[in-house]
C-alpha cells in the first residue's frame, strides 16, 4: 500500500493506494473526496509527471550589462518524471534574446513530447522586469 496526498486541490485529500499483487492494472484508491483524486493516484502512480521549472541565460551583452541575468522558464504541460533530467540539460543549455514576454515559447514541441518551454516572466532589454501582474500569468 502507498500513501499519497492528493495536489488537485486545496483539501489535500491523504489517498491510500493498494496495487493488486497480480496485476498493476488494478489499484484500489481510498480517502479521496472527488473523483479528481482517483485521477491523480491512478496517474501518480502508473506514469508520474510534473511541470517543471528553471532558468535559462540572456543572450549576449544584455545578461551581463543588467541586474537579470536569467529568464524563468516553465513547460506548458506536465512532463514524464523519467525525463526530467533530458529536459532540464536542453532548458539550462539555451539562451534566449531580450526582449521576453511571458508566455513566449522558448523551446517548441521539446523533442515531440508536445511540451513547450515558455518564458515565465516579461523581461524588457533594459533587463527591468514587468510589473504588470497580468503579465506574471500566462
């Protein structure tokens, strides 16, 4: 039996997941509230995904003149936990030209797994970021 929190929503339901011993088709879940739960644990536990986040360098002369040197980046979509370490060496090896808006894609369809890794921040080329929150949310 595995013991999972659920991160769907708020509550935090506390999941109990029983694998049948002859088959990894069959989990029984227990403790959750809503139907998302079920979800989550069935998925958590057969293919676990998470979105990632991290940096990536600002091209040129306008790193190094400016107080940002990096751009915060997130992928769009979950990514599978096995490929995390691939995605994170190809995400902290690119440099991205200034100006930056949040939400534009900085690495597209990463290697066909329909994951885009896009900027999280608007940074102008002055390197001041945005303070407008709207643009904080893509």
């Amino acid at each position: 039996m595995r013991n999972l929190t659920c991160i769907v929503c708020p509550i935090g339901c506390s999941l109990d997941v029983e694998e049948d011993a002859n088959s990894q088709e069959n989990l029984s879940v227990t403790g959750n509230r809503c139907k998302r739960g079920e979800v989550y644990a069935r998925e958590e536990i057969r293919s676990p995904k998470r979105v990632v986040t991290a940096t990536c360098r600002i091209e040129g002369e306008a790193g190094s003149a400016s107080s940002v040197r990096r751009v915060p980046v997130k992928t769009s979509s979950p990514c599978p936990r096995e490929k995390i370490p691939a995605l994170l060496h190809d995400i902290y090896k690119t440099t991205i030209t200034l100006p930056v808006k949040t939400g534009d894609v900085v690495i597209a369809d990463w290697k066909g797994e329909n994951i885009d890794v896009i900027a999280a921040r608007t940074i102008n080329l002055s390197g001041n970021k945005s303070v407008n929150v709207i643009d904080e949310m893509p």
